[in-house]
C-alpha cells in the first residue's frame, strides 16, 4: 500500500465554501474508485478552534491498495481537473506499514497528520514494529476510526494519520495537523 497527500495552502480571506461545495461535489466521484482503500476530503479553517489550524487548507489524504491506483488517479482526468484549478502540487507520499480502518468509519469527522523526521540511527524494522502495534491499538482501543503508519526513505520522513468521530485533544503537538472531514469515498458505497 502507498499513502499520498497534497497540500493547498489557500490565502486568509479564502472563501472556503468554495472548497466546501467542491467536495460535496467531486467527493463521490471517488466511491468505488478501483484500488483505492480510502481518500480523506480534508479541510482546515485559519482560526478554527475545532482544527487550530494557522491557516486554510485543502489537503486530501489517500491509501491506495496498489501504487497503479496512485498513477492512474495522477494521471487522469481527475487530478487534471485540480491542477487546472489550483496548480500542480507537490504530492507526498509514504509506503505503508500499517493501514487499518474501523467498521465505523464513515463516522469520521475529523482527521490528524503528524510527520515526524526519523532519526538517521533509527533502527527501522524496530521503529516499524513499534509504530505499527501504536497504530493497530488505535483503532482496537476506539481511539481513531482509521489509521495509518507509513513512511518515505527519500526525506526519512515517518507519518502517522488518523480518522476521528471526535474533535482531536493535543492540538499543541508539534508538527500535528488537524482537518475537518468533509466526504470519505470508500470502497462498497453505493
């Protein structure tokens, strides 16, 4: 599995309903997308106590089964269209180490990303087992309705996702970004 996000930082006085009725709008045109495990529609506000996000935000976030998943979608008429709109972006993304999701998950309302530098002496298959245990307890201890470990050896970056029903506790964690949810497209929704 192969995690991706872009990233549109979107200027103060953006009218986000904008980014509102485009998710409304374009979300379930990825119910059912082929190899695609998940795709998180986030936004985040300036200001939002709920997010207490420093700035505007558009930033979905994807699992996907198969990386071919990835480079159809990149390739095609759908992320054309977003790059016609916003610019082309620089995606990110993360081989996967652990992606679970909760029978609840459509309960998802809210989301956070935390990316973390690994440490250049960082033993990796003990990191991966740690982190992959921390993330699987997650959704068995109800904490998050999604979650996933994954990371990427170009920057040496590890990143851990989480889907919420409940608004996020440790906003002031460094390098913790928090979103609202605005659509999910899963596989099975009719």
């Amino acid at each position: 599995m192969i995690a991706m996000q872009y990233n549109f930082a979107l200027p103060a006085d953006y009218d986000m309903t904008i980014i509102d009725r485009r998710i409304r709008d374009k979300g379930p045109l990825l119910d059912n997308l082929p190899g695609l495990k998940f795709k998180a529609y986030l936004t985040a506000r300036k200001g939002d106590a709920v997010t207490g996000s420093r700035e505007n935000l558009y930033a979905p976030f994807y699992v996907w089964r198969q990386e071919e998943g990835l480079s159809d979608f990149v390739c095609g008429p759908g992320f054309a269209a977003l790059t016609e709109s916003f610019g082309r972006p620089q995606v990110n993304t993360w081989i996967v180490w652990r992606a679970d999701t909760s029978v609840d998950i459509r309960s998802a309302k809210f989301a956070t990303r935390e990316v973390i530098a690994i440490d250049p002496h960082t033993p990796l298959a003990e990191l991966r087992v740690e982190e992959s245990e921390t993330a699987a307890q997650a959704i068995s201890n109800g904490a998050a309705l999604a979650s996933v470990v994954a990371f990427e050896p170009t920057h040496w970056t590890l990143v851990r996702f989480r889907l919420l029903a409940e608004p996020p506790k440790d906003l002031a964690r460094t390098g913790l970004q928090s979103y609202n949810v605005g659509h999910l497209s899963l596989p099975g929704i009719a």
